[in-house]
C-alpha cells in the first residue's frame, strides 16, 4: 500500500511536464494518478470493512464412525504391521 502511494505521489509531483504535451500528456498524466487512487481505496476497503457475520453451524456432526472398530477411519489401514520394519 505504501509503494502505491510514494509511486502515485511521485509520479504527481515528478511528472508535471507531461502537462504541457496536450491531450495526450494530460491523459498520460491523470491515469496514473486515477489507477493508484483506486488501487489504494481497493486495498484500504478490507481493512475498514465491518467483520463478517457468523454463519450458525448446522450443528455438531457425529463422531461415532470414527470411534467403532469397524468404522471408516478403519478401513484402510492395515490389519498387521508390515513385517520385516
């Protein structure tokens, strides 16, 4: 953020002469200008936006599977502890 703003600031106040070059030098002097403005209030916006509300939780998911013997978790380990380890 601070980059984007010491290069808009050094581009408005280094870059006077790009005036004086008609419409073209005017265009090429403002645009910068407009792009880091908006490039700073898009990078301050999440920091002052207000935080997000909580979803409620759908309610608390059954852990049963996980603790039967013969449950999912189970299924794909190996019944023995491979030999020669």
């Amino acid at each position: 953020m601070a980059g984007v703003g010491y290069g808009t600031w050094r581009h408005i106040s280094g870059n006077t002469g790009l005036l004086s070059q008609g419409r073209w030098g005017i265009l090429a002097y403002v645009t910068p200008i407009v792009l880091g403005a908006v490039l700073i209030i898009l990078m301050l916006k999440p920091l002052l936006a207000a935080p997000a509300a909580r979803q409620p939780s759908p309610g608390r998911r059954s852990t049963a599977w996980m603790r039967a013997p013969n449950g999912l978790a189970f299924a794909y380990l190996p019944s023995r502890p491979p030999q020669g380890h």
